[in-house]
C-alpha cells in the first residue's frame, strides 16, 4: 500500500500543478477577450484566430483542469445525500463510483478523440473561418483531458482503499463549515448581538 499511495501522491502533485497552470489560462483568456474587444471597438477591426484562441483555451481550462477539481473535491457531489452517509459508504460509494462511471468514460472518451486529433494531425485541419487556427490542438485535448482525470482516478482510488483497509485518512471529509454555513452564523451571532443591544 505504501508504494500506491506514493504513486497517489506523484499524481496528485502533477494534477495540482497542471490544475495552477490552467488558472492562468482564464487570465490569458480574460485579457485576449478584452484585448480583442478593445481592438475591435477603437479600430474597427478584429480576427477569426483571436474569437477561437479564446475558445481553445475555454476548453483547455474545463478539459484539463478536471483532475484538479476531482483531487480538490471540487465536482458535482450530492452532499444533502452523501452527508448522511457513514465514511465507510462515502467511501465505498466512490469506489464504486470511479469503477462503474468514470473509468469507462474516461477510457471510450480518450479512445474515441485520440483517432480525431490523428485525423486534425496528419490533414493539418484547419478552422473553416478565415483566419481560423489550426484544429488539433484542440482535439488533443479530448485524450490528454481524460487520461489527466483517468489518472486522478486512479489516485482518488488508491486513497478510499488506504483509507478502507485503515492505511490513511479519509479524504472525503470535509475541512470544516461550508461558506454558507458561516454566513449563518454569522447571521444568528449578529441577529444576537442586536437582540441584547435592544
């Protein structure tokens, strides 16, 4: 177990740094979209390539930046449900999560898009706009998007087990009071104050 979750740990450093990577691909998206708006306005003037670099790097972020949401426990997770649950079934319930739903997908996404990006790759497929980018890069984004979050995956799998077999923590539970739930306290500490002020 000692050398999984090693390996668990190595993925989840390549995750977080791809995942600050893509950070700052949103700041390089902001300023082309601004910088193309600015240009368009002042100097009536603008370009296809522009409009789809700020596509190409919207889907970078999404595609590429999933295993880092996974390793953050930043998806989509039904908490009011999984929050009744003890951490053994938390547990369990990814286990068989990854398994049965995101292995698969991850393994026809990546097997499907591969042979798109070969296609876009040796016909050198460009955009039909003028001005258009090349097509590529932005397929390849499919597979490697897929294999990232196939291999945080993996790495979320090995961490349930440790955690299962009594060999780590559990990673599911959460840090602390959500956002919302300081607010409300927040809000009942003032509402407080205010009644023994009166």
């Amino acid at each position: 177990m000692a050398l999984l979750l090693r390996l668990s740990r190595l993925i989840d450093s390549l995750s977080m740094l791809i995942g600050k990577f893509v950070m700052w691909l949103i700041l390089a998206a902001t300023l082309i979209s601004a910088g193309n708006a600015i240009i368009r306005k002042v100097f009536g003037t603008s370009s296809n390539a522009w409009l789809e670099i700020q596509w190409y790097l919207f889907g970078a972020v999404f595609m590429l930046g999933a295993g880092y949401a996974f390793l953050c426990n930043a998806h989509v997770r039904i908490d009011f449900i999984s929050s009744k649950f003890s951490a053994r079934t938390r547990n369990w319930v990814d286990v068989g999560g990854i398994l049965i739903f995101l292995a698969p997908l991850c393994v026809l996404m990546i097997s499907e898009g591969w042979p798109l990006f070969e296609r876009a790759w040796t016909s050198g497929e460009v955009s039909s706009n003028a001005g258009g980018l090349l097509r590529w890069p932005v397929y390849l984004l499919i597979p490697a998007g897929f294999a990232i979050l196939m291999a945080q995956g993996a790495s979320e799998l090995i961490k349930r087990f440790a955690f299962l077999t009594g060999h780590g923590p559990d990673v599911l539970v959460q840090g602390g009071p959500s956002d919302e739930e300081r607010l409300a306290e927040e809000l009942l500490a003032e509402q407080q104050r205010l009644k023994g002020v009166n």
